[in-house]
C-alpha cells in the first residue's frame, strides 16, 4: 500500500511540475500513467480507464483554484468570457461524461490514443498567435464552451489545450487566454466528476475506496503534491528554455498515445 501512495504523490508532483512548465492541465499527464498504474495493480482495463479520467478530473477541482487565484490577482481572467463559456461547459462535461460511460474501456483507449498524439503535435507545431477575429459573440462562446466541455470530461482533462487555442483564434490577448482558460477548468472538473462520482458502477473489478469511477487513494496522493509542485513549474518556465523539454515530453505523449491504440487494435 505504501508504495502504492508513494506513486500518486510522485505522479502528482510530476503533473504539477509539467503542468506548471508548459501550461498544460495536468491531466494530459495523469491520465496515461493512471492507466498503467491500475493496470499494474490488477485493475480490470475496462475499468481502470475510466477510472483514470474521473480521477484525473476530480483532482483538477482541487488544483485548478490556486491556479485561478493567481491569475486573478495579476486581473488576467476574462470573467466575461468566463460567464458565457461556463454554461456551455456545463452542458459539454455533462454530455461528454455520459458519453464516456457508454463506451468500453477498449474504446475510451483508443480515443484517448489519438488525442494524446494529437495534443503532442499541437504542442510541437502550435504556436500561440492573438487571430485577427473579432471577439467571440455570446452564442459562440456557449458553443465553444459545449465542445470544450465534452471533450475535457471524456478525456480527462481540464481543457486548457481546448480554451487556449479557441480564444487566441479569437484575437483575445494572450495574458487574458491563460488565466481565462484557467478558470473554465474549474466547472469543466466539477460538473464531469458528478458524473462519474455519481454513476452506480455495478462492476465487481472496482478497488475498494471507489466513489463511482474516482479512486480515492491516487486522488489524495496528485492533490496533496500537485499544487506546490506546480508553482515550481511555472517559476522554472520563465527561467528554462523550454523547448527541448516540450519535444521530450511531446515524444513521450506520441509514446503513449501509441501504445493505447496499438494494444487495443492488436490485442496484445
């Protein structure tokens, strides 16, 4: 047991550090290497991967509020943005969780495959240029919102990698689109972990200190280290050059990303 704890708070100071570093949620860390982690433990691959994504979301309620208070102090969250976002969200995390359920864990893997491959490239190619669009209207936002919320609570994730992009597109300054996607990762996390907390799991392959699909102890483990190693990370970010560190990472995305889907296409 003690070693098993002694992984999820080395998992959660390594999303915290990462996730510090580059911006990213930490999820994108978390999700893969929960997977591994419940494998190895015995956990049933149909239920350790939504395990790992509704354990992912529900330490992000906890991590994604230092997060926002920090930006909000500096006045870089949009709280009229926010505003419209949030219902879209809510819609989005609700729909994307139901949507999770109703898969297997073999096809959640699959999924989840290609958007770790995908969110690498974004990081390896993406760079973040404020659009010549207009801001976005009211009904775009709610729209955004909805896919931005679906896909972060299928996945996972708090969506900064989803909120980031859509807002630059959109000709919003960059020290806005941070700290305003920073704030749309709390309602994402909340109105996702409902579901899966929720959700009557008849399964039997469940560990013990289960809530729904949340697995207490790698909860506990990621939120008590996240946080301060997060603010490592961003301290480290402005003095590092970032950029061989974001193709290792990236290269370690495409690695898992891979592995998902090579072992539920071959079954091996």
């Amino acid at each position: 047991k003690s070693m098993e704890y002694a992984l999820y708070l080395g998992l959660g100071a390594m999303a915290g550090l990462i996730g510090g570093l580059f911006g990213l949620g930490g999820g994108v860390i978390i999700v893969p290497i929960l997977i591994i982690a419940f494998e190895l433990q015995g956990v049933s691959q149909n239920v350790a991967t939504h395990m790992a994504v509704s354990t992912s979301l529900a330490t992000i309620i906890l991590t994604s509020i230092p997060s926002i208070y920090t930006h909000a102090q500096k006045g870089s969250v949009r709280w009229d943005l926010v505003t419209w976002v949030s219902p879209g969200i809510v819609l989005g995390a609700l729909g994307g969780g139901m949507f999770a359920l109703s898969l297997s864990g073999g096809s959640l893997q699959l999924l989840l495959g290609g958007f770790f491959i995908l969110v690498a490239l974004q990081m390896l190619f993406y760079t973040p240029r404020s659009g010549s669009k207009g801001e976005p209207g009211k009904p775009l936002l709610v729209a955004g919102g909805s896919g931005i919320g679906g896909i972060s609570a299928l996945f996972g994730i708090g969506g900064g990698s989803l909120t980031i992009p859509f807002l630059n597109y959109f000709a919003v300054p960059m020290h806005h689109v941070v700290g305003t996607a920073a704030a749309c990762g709390l309602p994402i996390a909340v109105f996702s972990t409902l579901i899966y907390a929720g959700v009557e799991t008849q399964d039997d392959n469940l560990p013990e200190a289960t809530l729904g699909y949340i697995f207490i102890p790698a909860w506990l483990g990621i939120v008590i280290t996240s946080a301060p190693s997060a603010r490592i990370g961003a301290l480290l970010a402005h003095r590092l050059d970032d950029r061989p560190l974001k193709r290792l990472f990236s290269g370690l995305l495409i690695v898992m990303g891979a592995r998902l889907i090579w072992i539920n296409l071959t079954g091996e």
